[in-house]
C-alpha cells in the first residue's frame, strides 16, 4: 500500500512538472522563481546554483505552480521593499535622492533612466499628495500608490 500512494505521488508530481515545462522551460524556472530568484535576481547563474543547491529547484518549481506572476521581474521584491521602507521612500521622493529612492529605482530596472525615472515618481508622488487624501490614508494604501507610480514609471522607462 505505501508503495502505491509513492508511486502515485511521484506521478502526480511529474504531471506537475510537466504542465510546467509546457508554459516555461526549466532554465527559466530555476533562473527566475525560487529562492535563487529572490535573493539573486540580477544574477542568474547564482539564481540557478542558488536554487539546485538548496533544494534541488523545490522551491523554483512550486513558486512557479502556484504563482507563476511572481517569477516574472523583480515586481514581488519591489513590492515588498515599498510596503516596508514607504516612509524613507516619500523623504527621498521629496528630496529628489537618497539611498531609498536609489534602491527602488534599482528594483524597477532603470539603469541608464534613473533620472527620468526619478522625475517620473515625483510627479506621481505631488499628484497623489496633492489630492490631501494620500496623507489620511493607511500605510498600506501609501505603499500601493508609491507601488503604482513605481510600476507604471517601469513599463514606460525601464525593465521590471
């Protein structure tokens, strides 16, 4: 019996792996989801090594099964890195500059548009602070506009 529910579980899981490759190919599930992907996501041969040798690509592959839009881009970590710096990153904003507003532009992959991009978040940021609704709201709220200005600046000038 415990050898029929293994068996049983390793089909299962080759149906999985298969239904994967159909949509991406191996390469780009270990380059791009899992932990390889999250902690290195500019280096993708360190994503690769990172994610075979922690898990043999686990993580890599069920990030993909369960939530493929993840493993696109550096959206997720931008995400994340907003909701948890969004008060530095309105300092930088008002500014101009800072290492904050430096690092966010980084994640929306702007290398060689970084002051369009900048120019691009300060004008989003004035209109959305300039509505006085912005200021009242919840930091959730704050982070998801600052992530908005982010993704939209992204998908004019740069490559998130």
């Amino acid at each position: 019996m415990r050898f029929v529910k293994t068996a049983m579980a390793t089909i299962a899981l080759i149906s999985m792996i298969g239904s994967v490759s159909a949509q991406r190919d191996f390469a780009e599930i270990y380059k791009e989801c899992g932990l390889g992907a999250l902690l290195f996501p500019d280096d993708p041969i360190i994503a690769v090594v990172t994610n075979v040798t922690l898990d043999l690509g686990t993580t890599a592959v069920i990030s993909e099964l369960s939530s493929p839009e993840t493993c696109e881009g550096n959206s997720a970590m931008m995400a994340s890195f907003i909701i948890d710096a969004h008060p530095q990153l309105e300092q930088d904003l008002a500014i101009g500059d800072g290492e904050y507003l430096a690092s966010m532009v980084n994640l929306m992959g702007c290398q060689g548009s970084e002051d369009q991009a900048i120019a691009s978040l300060r004008a989003q940021f004035a209109d959305s602070a300039s509505t006085g609704t912005y200021f009242a709201a919840d930091n959730f709220t704050k982070a998801e506009t600052l992530y908005n200005a982010a993704v939209t600046t992204s998908n004019q000038l740069c490559a998130i």
